[in-house]
C-alpha cells in the first residue's frame, strides 16, 4: 500500500497485459493475500520458520547432541484428526467428481464442494456410516497410516496451512532432539467409530499394545512417550481399561516398562456441550456445508456420543463445585410450539398431528419424569435435577412465548417448556423424547445403548477414565476463552413441516473468570448469569469443569506446588500494526501444578491463558513447554525440582496427606526426590544450591544453620575411577551432614511453631478479656446515660 511496495514494482510488466489478465491477475493477489492474513488470524501467531527452530533449539547447549537412548514418542489424534482414505470405487451420480481407491475423502476439498445439485453431497454420503450396526454405508473408509496422516488434513498451499495438525509439532520435535521415523510414530484410528467398534472392526487397541512392544525392543528398551489431543485422550483412557482387562496381573508392569509419560492435551474428560448442538442442529466446522447436511452425517458417528457431556463425580460425593451459584442448571431448554393460520389448524386437524405429541410430552414431563427424576434427586442430590427445582437463570419469559421469535397470534397451541439436564442428556432420555420428530436423535439413543451402556470392558459415559498408570502424566489446556455451556432451542411445527424444526435460540457461554452470559441472537447486549464458582473459563470448545478434572488426579499427592509462568510471544512485532490487537497480547501466562503421590508418580496440570482448543496442539508457547518437558525426560534437561514454586492455595487437594514438617524450609520432600533419582536417566551435569531459610519473623538458627552447599563439577566421563570415587564419598559425607542440619532445623522450627502457638494463645486469651472490660465500661456509660 505504499510508495514503491508490489504495485508500483509490477507497472512496467503491466503494460504488456491485457486488461482481462490483469484484473485476473488483481484478483489473484487479493486472494493471495486474504489467505495469507486469514491463516495468520487462525493460527493465531507466526509459525517460525526453520533458521528460527534451528537457532532457538540447537543454541541451547543440552541439544547439541542426541541422546544414546531417546524415548519414543507416539501421538493420539483428536476427532476429525486423521486423513481417511477410499478402499473402493463409489459412482456419484449427477456429480463430477468420483470416488476412486486410494481417495482422499477425509479431508478432500475438491469433493467437499462437488455437490450434488438433485441429491444430497457425495462426499456427505460417502462419510456417513450405517448408523445401528456402524459399517461402511456406500463408501470404504480407513484411516490413513504414517506421520502425514495427521500432519495436515487436506495438503496443499492454501488447504494445507488452513488444515495444519501436528506439523508443527513434527518439525519442532525432528529439530530439537533429532527424532526420526524409527522413534515417532502416529496411532490413526477411524474418529468416527465408538472404542467398542474400533477393536472389533479394526483391532485398534490390539495392534496399539503391539506398537508400544514393538518401540520398546527396537530403541533399546526405553519406554515411550505418549501425546494425545481431544479426543484421543479419551481413547488412551479406553486404551488403559482395555490393557487392564487384557493383561488382569501385569498391567501395571506393563505401563511401567512401555509408557514413560504422558501427555494430555485439551482432552474433554467430561465431555462437551457442543455436542448436544451438534447433535441437535448440527455443527459444520468451518466446512462449506450446510448444518443441516452437517447434522446427517455426524448423527451416523458412533463417536459422536462419546463427547456427549457427563456427569461430574465431584458433585455426588458431596464436593460443592460452584460456590453461591447453581450447578443445577438445564444443559438443555427446549420450546415447542404449533404455529401457523387457519389453514394450518385446518391442516392439523385433518392430519392429527398434535395432538399426540404434546401430550405425549406434558403428561410424561407432570406425571413420569418428576416421579423419576425426584426418586433421583433424593438418591444423588447434587447431581440431577429437573423441571421439579428451577434454574437460576429462567427468567418470567419461560411461561410465555417469545415475541422476538414468532408473533403471538400465530401460536396455535400453548409453548411447552421442557428443560434437560446433563443425567438426561447422557442418560439418553432426553434424545428419547425429541425422537418422536426428529429421528436422528433416536438413533442416537440407540447407539449409546448399544455401543457404550452395554461395552462389557468399560462404559466410556458413566464416569470419567482415572489418572493414567503412568510414572508421569502431563495434562495441559487452555483457560478463560467463550465456551458453550448450555443451550435454548426453539422447536416450531407447522404445515409445512410436520416434524418441525430445532433452531438455536440462546446459548449460554462461560468466559475470562468463570463468568457467565446468555446471547440471543440480534441482541445487542448479553445477559449476565453470574459466575461458576471457579473463576475460570473453557478453551472455546470444552468448558473448564471438564478440563479441569485433571486436578483430580493430583488428589493424591504430597504436596502441590503452584509455577506461574509469564513468557513472551515470538512473532508478534513481525505484525502489521493494525492487526496487531487481532493477536491477541505479547506475553502469554500459564499456571503449573505439580505434585508426587506417595509411589513416586508425578502429575502436573497445565492452564495456558487464552488457548484455543484446535491452536493449542500447534501454539508457539505449548510446543516450547512440550520440548521443555520431553527434554527432561529424554535426559537433555535437567529436572526441575520446582524450589522457586509457591504452595497452590487455589487448587486443594482433598485426600492429600498433610504436608511435611519441613514445608516452610524451601527443602523439597525426600520422597519424592529419591523417586526422581531413581527413574529419571542420569545427567551429565551436577549443579546443587539449596540454602535453608527461616520461617518468616524469626531469624536464623546460629548453632544448627548449615551453610549453603554449592556442588558443581565438569562432565563426569572426564574423571577416573579413583577421582569418582573420592567425589561420591565426599558427596555422600556432605549429604549425611547435610540431613543432620536439617533434622536440627526441624526440631527447631517446631519449637518456633510451639512458641507461636502459646503466644497467640495468650493473645486471644487477653484479648477477650480486654473485650469483656470495654462491654463493661459500656454498660456503666448506658446506665450514666439513662440516669
């Protein structure tokens, strides 16, 4: 747009063009640059390139050279994360594009717009499996295999950065520790199918169990690292239960001897409430597709079920989530109503179509449904509700029509209100009962019936998968970003359309700090709810209770230690300036929380601020932490003790054994410091500080302090035998010291503990009587007055 930039240096050449051509060619270049700055707002930061990479990873002396033993690295990928190729020939018809073997269909632009103008989209058809027995309909699909399956969806030079999945991630890894295709592999699986199917028709958790063997016996016996995003993370939970059932008396040796760590990243623990949209009135993902024909064909996805919202296990052993608000609340409001003139009515009366419906659905809702739902609410109190106890966001408009939506005078019989919560939802019932006009939703009841309540090895909807066996675990996400809670639809029926039709009417949303507001659509303002308690927000797609029950698995530790972090963003001064508030700030925090359970088993939470859901698998700031963590437990970096972390106040651990004695020393817990010692690979370099400070207001111990220990020598394969030796016999004589010091400020501290509790016990003491003295002087000042 400036003096001498691409216009002015395209002139001369201009003039041999014709005017066709160049506006053919000024088209282009706006296209060019639409796209450009539309992947620069999807990815959300500037993918660095490769001098970058080079530069930044390969500078740090701890990557200079490639480990001897290098823990492979196997990546689970999320719904819609993997290419799914043709294994047969479909004719379209009336369509010009074909179905061949070896076709691309998942994700394939060019049949994604081949629409069929008579019928419904080719590449729709071709997606859809049989719902009730989920086999392949008119097309054979099968995940593609090899890192590219999941690398990008729909290669290409516009498709392929709009499509990215793990490319990123790939490059970052290959350039910092040298991995190659013997030590990274990728686990495709078919998204679409329910774990029961995948084993039955794939054998997918079998040949999984054999790629982990097959990884330990050709990288030296080195276990492997595990990164799953979305969705598979719930498939490594099924994983899990299915390794257990499969190996009853050695699973827990088998996970120690093929999975080092893991890596959980957004996964939806307890589900998703955009699912239910996606159910109800279908979800396109940003596919040039129409959410209706979006609708049909996940409706016929097994796995579709499986991000259904669950129950949270929190609530039903009495545990209050949102403190001052109600966690009570309908995930689900429907509205339904007749509308139309007199030819409708007349129409309606000829065909009988009400009649029954409605009824059908007030006399279940005041007679069935409360004898059920309230036999349900006095067994699990907290954790089901119903139309019997309101939501703290109905409002007066509930028992009326909405003028904004459709005009009084047409509503031919009353609005009936039918609100479903998350037991209804994952129950089935609520599916159930909207059957009646809408199909779909009873074949989803029917899958969850039959391809998750009756799994015999595990039911992935009734509680949420336990913390992975696994010496490490990792589960990071991002936080405080607009994400769906609930949902209010509008069901209208008329001659027209005689099942009638769901049309999103209000959708509640959580935001930064946990607080809640419900949108209408054209509304100019939205709603403000209140707030869940937790001050947190979702990801954009999974709301932060889900997320969030990854603390859960750090209910057994120790002791939790809260890391916040603050790190600048690379990329964005490369921004033009008027762009530049669409990125979002320069600096990006997270909050870690760590904790050792009492076997040595190490789990640490993650909450990146302003993540997004599908960019967090390829953010700048995600991936530095994931090579941060991966070059600790490959044995490029050191371990980090986390001595310059706080206590995590926000966080509490309800079945946490006490803390140690020695908690306000900044000295780390022996136990778990021994554990590391023995699991982690041993590190070239040997850099010790640890200085005892005092609690605070007193001063330091004169006879027992011990000085500050600083321990640091060169590389260790520099050093003989004998000079070994005399290193680990001084090193063992200073450690001996070293626990007596401690053991001296121990029992000093707790002296200091003691002293602090008499003197604030005299001091209340005192001061009580010195209240009861002031009540008497105003009691003789009262009567003074009176006198």
């Amino acid at each position: 747009p400036h003096r001498g930039g691409i216009i002015h240096s395209l002139r001369p050449p201009l003039r041999f063009i014709s005017m066709s051509s160049r506006v053919l060619l000024l088209i282009f270049c706006c296209a060019v640059t639409i796209s450009s700055c539309s992947v620069a707002v999807v990815l959300g930061e500037r993918l660095p390139t490769e001098r970058e990479h080079h530069s930044e990873h390969h500078s740090h002396p701890h990557f200079r050279h490639k480990a001897a033993t290098q823990p492979p690295i196997v990546f689970l990928p999320g719904f819609a994360s993997t290419q799914l190729h043709s294994w047969g020939y479909f004719n379209c018809p009336n369509s010009p594009v074909d179905v061949y073997v070896g076709d691309r269909v998942w994700l394939s632009t060019s049949k994604v717009l081949a629409v069929d103008p008579f019928r419904s989209s080719c590449w729709i058809r071709c997606m859809m499996l049989q719902p009730l027995n989920q086999t392949d309909d008119v097309c054979k699909l099968r995940p593609a295999t090899g890192l590219n399956a999941i690398t990008e969806l729909d290669p290409g030079a516009i498709t392929g950065p709009l499509s990215v999945v793990f490319k990123s991630l790939f490059s970052t890894l290959v350039e910092a520790f040298d991995y190659g295709p013997e030590n990274m592999i990728a686990a495709t699986y078919d998204f679409r199918l329910p774990p029961m199917i995948m084993e039955r028709r794939d054998r997918f958790f079998s040949r999984l169990v054999d790629k982990f063997e097959r990884l330990r016996q050709s990288n030296n016996n080195t276990p492997s690292i595990v990164i799953s995003h979305s969705l598979g993370g719930k498939v490594f939970g099924y994983f899990v239960q299915f390794v257990k059932a499969t190996k009853p008396h050695i699973w827990q040796e088998w996970f120690d001897q093929h999975i080092l760590a893991y890596f959980s990243v957004a996964t939806p623990e307890l589900g998703a409430v955009e699912a239910i949209r996606a159910a109800v009135t279908g979800i396109t993902f940003g596919l040039p597709i129409s959410t209706a024909s979006a609708k049909v064909m996940t409706s016929s996805f097994g796995s579709s079920a499986w991000m259904l919202p669950m129950n949270d296990p929190r609530l039903s052993r009495g545990e209050p989530p949102y403190p001052g608000s109600a966690w009570n609340l309908p995930v689900v409001t429907i509205e339904e109503s007749v509308v139309g003139d007199a030819s409708t009515r007349a129409w309606l009366e000829q065909h009988s179509v009400e009649p029954e419906y409605y009824a059908q659905a007030r006399t279940r809702q005041e007679t069935e449904r409360q004898a059920e739902q309230a036999q349900r609410h006095r067994e699990h109190p907290a954790t089901v509700s119903s139309s019997v106890a309101a939501p703290y966001f109905v409002t007066e408009r509930d028992s009326q029509a909405d003028d904004n939506v459709v005009d009084q005078s047409d509503i031919i019989l009353p609005q009936t209100i039918q609100r479903f919560m998350i037991a209804d939802v994952i129950s089935g019932e609520m599916f159930q009962l909207l059957s009646v006009n809408d199909t779909h939703l009873g074949v989803l009841a029917e899958i969850m019936h039959k391809y998750y309540f009756s799994d015999p090895l595990f039911n992935a909807l009734a509680t949420p998968a336990p913390r992975p066996p696994v010496r490490h675990v990792y589960a990071t996400y991002g936080i405080n970003l607009r994400t769906p809670r609930a949902y209010r639809f509008a069901h209208r029926v008329n001659n027209t359309a005689p099942g009638g039709e769901f049309a999103l009417q209000e959708e509640i949303y959580e935001t930064i700090d946990g607080r809640w507001y419900a949108h209408r659509p054209g509304a100019l303002r939205d709603t403000y709810l209140g707030t869940n308690g937790q001050r947190k927000g979702g990801d954009g797609t999974v709301p932060y209770r889900s997320l969030s029950w990854a603390h859960t698995w750090l209910e057994t530790a120790s002791r939790v230690h809260r890391n916040p972090v603050e790190v600048n963003r690379p990329g964005k001064r490369d921004y033009l300036p008027g762009l530049r508030w669409l990125m979002g700030p320069k600096k990006a925090h997270y909050n870690e929380y760590h904790g050792t359970d009492p076997h040595g088993r190490e789990t640490t939470v993650v909450e990146f601020e302003g993540i997004e859901h599908r960019d967090i698998i390829r953010t700048k700031v995600h991936l530095d932490y994931l090579v941060e963590k991966i070059g600790f437990l490959s044995g490029r970096l050191p371990h980090d003790t986390h001595l310059n972390s706080e206590i995590a106040d926000d966080q509490p651990s309800a079945s946490a054994p006490p803390a140690s004695p020695h908690a306000d020393t900044g000295v780390v817990d022996e136990m778990p410091l021994q554990q590391e010692s023995a699991s982690s690979s041993p590190q070239p370099k040997l850099n010790i500080e640890l200085t005892p400070s005092p609690p605070v207001g007193t001063s330091t111990p004169s006879a027992t302090a011990s000085p500050a220990i600083a321990l640091s020598h060169t590389d260790v394969t520099d050093l003989s035998t004998s000079e070994l030796n005399t290193k680990a016999k001084l090193l063992q004589e200073q450690l001996a010291s070293l626990k007596q010091s401690m053991e001296a400020i121990h029992d000093e501290l707790a002296a200091y503990r003691a002293e602090s509790e008499r003197r604030h016990a005299v001091a209340c003491a005192h001061g009580e009587k010195e209240e009861e003295e002031d009540d008497d002087e105003e009691e003789d000042q009262v009567v003074e007055v009176h006198e």
